[in-house]
C-alpha cells in the first residue's frame, strides 16, 4: 500500500470513530472512556490540535474541541453530559495521571 493511500484510510478510520462517538453514542460519558480506555473525546480532540499545531496551523484548545465535537464543550455538555460520580472521579483521577499528565 502506498504511503497516501494509508494516510486516507487513517483518516477515514478517525472520521469513522468520530461519528461513532459523536453521534452514534454520544451517551458514553467521557469520564467511562477515560476510566476504561485511557482517552476519550477531549483526548482526541488534543491530539487533533497537536497534529495542527505540528504543521504550523495555530488552533486553541477550544477550537480543537469545536472542531471535533461539532458544537462548543459547553452546548455538548448542556446536551449530553451527567454528573460524574466520587467513584468515577476518583477512577479519572489515576487514569488521567497514568495516560495524559505522564505523556506530557
């Protein structure tokens, strides 16, 4: 396979996973994907923001986030998000630490 060929079939599989997320499940709460998987929404939405910045494309936290969530972080959690139980915070804490703060 060539390499542009790859490349499309990657981002097709981002695109993929994305409406996945976005609008096939938007009921999974971030925090169970963090907890289970070590990323979730926000996550990808960093490290399409990294990508952008790699190449000279300045883009915010929150522009990253508009741009892959669809909306702004505060009319997706007016729309979908719950309240995070002690027991689930206190499981974001330690795979945040373990998956975002120790990769940086």
């Amino acid at each position: 396979m060539d390499e542009q060929t790859q490349i499309e079939l990657e981002a097709a599989a981002f695109r993929a996973l994305r409406h996945h997320l976005m609008q096939e499940r938007p009921d999974v709460q971030n925090i169970d994907m963090m907890n289970l998987t070590g990323f979730c929404r926000n996550c990808l939405s960093r490290w399409y923001q990294e990508a952008a910045n790699a190449r000279g494309i300045e883009m915010s936290k929150d522009e990253a986030r508009e741009a892959f969530y669809g909306m702004t972080m505060d009319e997706w959690k007016a729309a979908h998000q719950t309240d995070a139980t002690a027991s689930q915070q206190d499981t974001f804490k330690t795979a945040f630490a373990e998956n975002v703060e120790k990769k940086r």
